[in-house]
C-alpha cells in the first residue's frame, strides 16, 4: 500500500539556469516569486546561487528565498531549492566561457537527477548555442542532447501555445540542407510521434493534423519544387492509409495568415524557421517548447537569452511559467494514462470466443 506522505509528494519540477548573462536567472525568479507555487510543486533550480541572488536583488523580489544545496539528497518539499554547480560571475547581456560552462554543468546535472528519479520534470532557460558549442557543447540544442541521453535517434520539437501547437519534421538545419534531410520515412515517423503525443500528452482523443509544403504554394504541382509530389504526398498518404487524420501539403503562408489552423489540433511543419516565425508571431508571451518523443518530460520557454535586455531587468515570465505548468500537466497525463493502462481489465475467454461458440 503506498505510504501516505508518498500521496502528498508535490511534482519537483527541475530548472536549468541556462546561460546566467541573459534572462534565464530573471524569468526563473520572477516565474517563482510567488510562494503560492510552493503548494503545487518543488522547484529544484540547477545554477549559482549568486547568479540567482542577484536577479533577486536586481528586481526587489524581497520575499523570495531558496535554500542552497549541494545534491539533490538535500532538497526539500515546500522550498525553492538551488543546487549550487558552481559560481560564476555574472555579466548582464555578455556571454562568457564560465557563462557557458555553468549552463553545461546545469544541464548535465538535472539531466542525471532526471535519469535517477530525483526530479520529475526538466525546464530548461535558455541557452547561447554559440557559447556552449564554443566550449565544448557537441549538439545544436537540448532537443538533440536529450534524444541522445534518451538513447534515441532523434526527438520532436514541439511549439505550444493554448490554440496552436507546431511540430518540426526538421530543426536546427541549414536552410541549404533541408531538401536533403527530408524523406518519406522521415515524415511518416514525424507525424506519427506527432499524433502519439498529442493523444498521450494532451489528451486529444483523435487530433487532426495539417502538414505543411515544403516550396512556396506548396510546390504548386511540382512547377515550384518537387518535395511535395515526391516526399511528401506519399507521406501522407502511408498515414492516411493507416487511420490518422492528416491533411495537407498546405502553402505556409495563406495557412497560416488565416483562421484554417484553428481547424486542426496540430500542425507539421517541414523547418524551423517556417514554423516558429509564425508560432512566435501568434504566441510568443505564453509559448512553450515541448521535446515529444522521449521517456522524459522536457519544456522550454519559446523566447532565447535576450542578452539585449538582460542589463534591463524587464523581461516577462510567462513563458517560463507556462513551460512549468506545461510539464506537469504533461507528467500528470503520462501518468494517468500509465495508471488506467495498469488497471484494464482482461477480456475473459468466454467473451472473446462468443462470435465463435463451439
């Protein structure tokens, strides 16, 4: 039977500090200045306890404490808890080295307490892919460092928003390469993580998804590019034939400058750029990036280091705050469907057999 205090365990929700020069540190106070998230879960920050501090000080958040600690063996339910990787020199709006490093080291770390079972969930602020890759970071981003700590070949970047969500068959990839990084299979195995997700993730009984054309006009017949005829129409017809809800190849821009996608659960689209510029466009202040795919639980605000602002100290929370909330809700789900899986009930032989009675 399980123990009582084992019910009331509160989801602990693991937050990388990301880059400490841009507005990781910012968004993570103000999104949890409020002590009343305390009564809905643990926050576990992955960072510096001065780059912390002092975003503390820098917006007069005098109400909002953490306790420092050294592992994840000393964090407590109903605190913030900062598990101090190192201290770093905190330099608004430069990225440096020891900048980039710490990042490193906070992703490593939340990333093995993920793997442990210490934290539940990852949030991760953001990050200067240029910065770790200079110091020695191998991936373009997290979405392709958790797919290989997952052991997986590659994960889906998902974009949400409370009326859009935005998957990309492709993400970090020159523009130059794209037409060589799609396939048929690719797509096919895109658009079926896709629909996985937005059933088990999000509860969508049965999505209904609209991919879009890679070529402007959608290829217009193959007169402009012929990825559509060749790639990825037979895509879609695979998963039609298969029982998904699929449309499409639509041309991006009339699809997405009118009110077609609010017809659909979710939308595919070929790139990153083709995707994110209008999910941004339509949500940035509550956006959320969503790795689907993985046996984990991984968020991101949908908004980068903004070192540009990082000196001024007025950069919004929301997004961090919906990332937050989005993967509990995310965890809670995977949980559920876990838990009703668990307790089906057999069909007997009996009622298996009674079309066939001997």
């Amino acid at each position: 039977m399980q123990k009582e205090e084992d019910k009331n365990q509160r989801i602990k929700v693991g937050i990388t500090i990301g880059d400490v020069n841009g507005i990781g540190p910012e968004v993570i106070v103000r999104a949890l200045k409020d002590s009343r998230v305390l009564q809905e879960f643990t926050p576990i920050i992955y960072g510096s306890n001065n780059a912390i501090t002092n975003s503390k000080n820098k917006i007069g958040a005098n109400d909002f404490s953490f306790k420092s600690c050294a592992s994840s063996d000393q964090i407590e339910q109903g605190k913030i808890n900062l598990i101090n990787c190192t201290e770093v020199e905190v330099k608004e709006g430069i990225p440096t080295m020891a900048s980039a490093k710490l990042a490193i080291q906070s992703l490593d770390k939340a990333t093995l307490d993920l793997a442990n079972g210490d934290i539940d969930v990852l949030v991760t602020a953001p990050i200067s892919k240029e910065s770790i890759q200079n110091a020695g970071f191998k991936f373009p981003g997290h979405t392709e460092y958790l797919a290989e700590m997952a052991g997986q070949a590659e994960a889906l970047m998902i974009m949400v928003s409370p009326q859009l969500k935005v998957a990309l068959v492709t993400s970090h990839v020159p523009i130059k390469e794209i037409s060589q990084s799609l396939s048929k299979e690719k797509i096919i195995a895109k658009i079926n993580e896709f629909e996985k997700s937005l059933r088990k993730d999000f509860g969508i009984k049965n999505p209904k998804i609209a991919v879009l054309g890679l070529n402007p006009h959608a290829g217009e017949n193959g007169k402009i590019g012929a990825e559509e005829q060749e790639i990825i129409i037979p895509a879609l017809s695979v998963v039609k034939n298969n029982g998904l809800l699929v449309y499409g190849p639509f041309p991006a821009d009339g699809f997405f400058g009118s009110d077609q996608r609010l017809k659909f659960d979710g939308v595919l689209a070929m790139y990153h750029d083709q995707g994110l510029t209008a999910f941004k466009a339509l949500a940035f202040d509550e956006g959320v990036n969503f790795t689907a795919g993985l046996p984990i639980v991984r968020t991101s605000p949908d908004h980068g280091t903004a070192f540009d602002i990082a000196a001024q100290y007025i950069a919004s929370a929301q997004s961090m705050r919906s990332a937050i909330y989005l993967a509990i809700d995310v965890y809670k789900s995977r949980k559920f469907e876990r838990e009703i899986t668990a307790f089906s009930l057999p069909i007997s032989i009996g009622e298996k057999d009674k079309s066939n009675p001997r």
